[in-house]
C-alpha cells in the first residue's frame, strides 16, 4: 500500500499529461478544421466572383457592342442585333446561375455591390435590347464602370485580397468624355436645323 501512495503523484503526473496532450490535440485539429473549411470556402466564393464578373462583363460587351452605330465615332467593334440578342440570351441564363451562387456563397457586402454592377450592366443591356431610350450612354456606362470598382472593391475586401486598389473607372473616364463629345456634335446640328426650320 505505501508503494502504491508514493507512486501516486507520478501516476497523477502522467494522468495530468495524457489529458493535457489529449486537449491540446484537438484544439490544434479543431483550429486546422475550420482553417481549412476557410479556405475551402473562400476558394468556392472566389470562383463564384470570378464567374459572376466574367459573365456581367460578357453581357456589358455585348451590349457596348450593339449599340455602337449609337455612338458615333465609336472605336468599338459592330455587332448585328440578331447576333447580340442571341449572345445576350445564352449569357443571360449563365448570369441566373451565377447569381444563384453568389448569393449561396457571398458576403452581404459583395452581394450588394454585385446587385448594383448587375443593375448598371441591366440598363445598358435594355437600350442595346431597344426596350429603353438611351439618353445618355456615357452616364450608363460610368454607373456601370463605377458599380464593377465597387464589386471589386467589396470581394476584394471579403476575400482579404491586399494590393491596393484596382479601380478603373477613372481611368475610362477620358474615353467616356469622347462619347460625350461626339454625341454632342451629332446633335448640336439636328437642333440649329429645327431651330432654323
């Protein structure tokens, strides 16, 4: 009985050890767990952003592109309105898809900015459709510009992209001023001959 009492306090020891490595070992699994769930996840949100700004980009490509007999002087490349309708309808469906996921995988932040890109390029595509009056295309086309910056800028910040900022919207800014020109002499022209007439 005595040997047992002085082994006591090592047998406690040892006790106190196991527990201790036992605890320590499932916190460590515990942390890694949702450090690789993390990163699971936010793999699965960047390819929902990259995905999602893929397909809103098609689509405001291919409406720029229908409407730039609209804009004279336009630099961009001239597609038929039957070829954009088709583009516009097979890129349509992937923007519901795509959606669907931001949504699923989003923070509120980016899927605010998206709703607000997505919205601009939806203007756009309505004038190119001929559903909507475009009055002044290069305002769409900034709130567009504006809207994609702020996209950016918001799954940027939820993903913890560092690197500073990859705005373009003020960089477009110059070309935007020569639409903004030429519509103007376009239509400085048609209002002094209604005015003369």
């Amino acid at each position: 009985m005595a040997s047992i009492v002085a082994q006591l306090p090592a047998l406690i020891g040892v006790l106190i050890g196991t527990v201790g490595t036992i605890v320590a070992t499932s916190v460590a699994d515990r942390a890694r767990w949702k450090r690789n769930q993390s990163v699971r996840w936010d793999d699965r949100r960047l390819d929902a952003y990259v995905e999602f700004a893929r397909v809103i980009k098609e689509i405001h490509a291919v409406a720029v592109r229908m409407l730039a007999d609209e804009r004279p002087h336009s630099r961009g490349h001239r597609m038929s309105r039957e070829e954009g309708l088709a583009q516009l309808a097979d890129a349509d469906v992937r923007r519901t898809l795509t959606w669907e996921s931001l949504l699923l995988l989003g923070d509120a932040a980016t899927v605010s900015a998206a709703r607000e890109w997505r919205d601009a390029v939806w203007e756009i595509e309505l004038v190119a459709r001929g559903l909507r009056q475009g009055d002044d295309p290069a305002g769409l086309l900034q709130r567009a510009n504006e809207a994609r910056d702020f996209f950016y800028r918001a799954a940027r910040g939820g993903l913890g992209v560092r690197g500073g900022s990859v705005a373009q919207a003020k960089a477009l800014e110059p070309r935007l001023d020569e639409i903004r020109a030429s519509l103007a002499s376009v239509r400085t022209p048609e209002t002094s001959t209604q005015g003369s007439g």
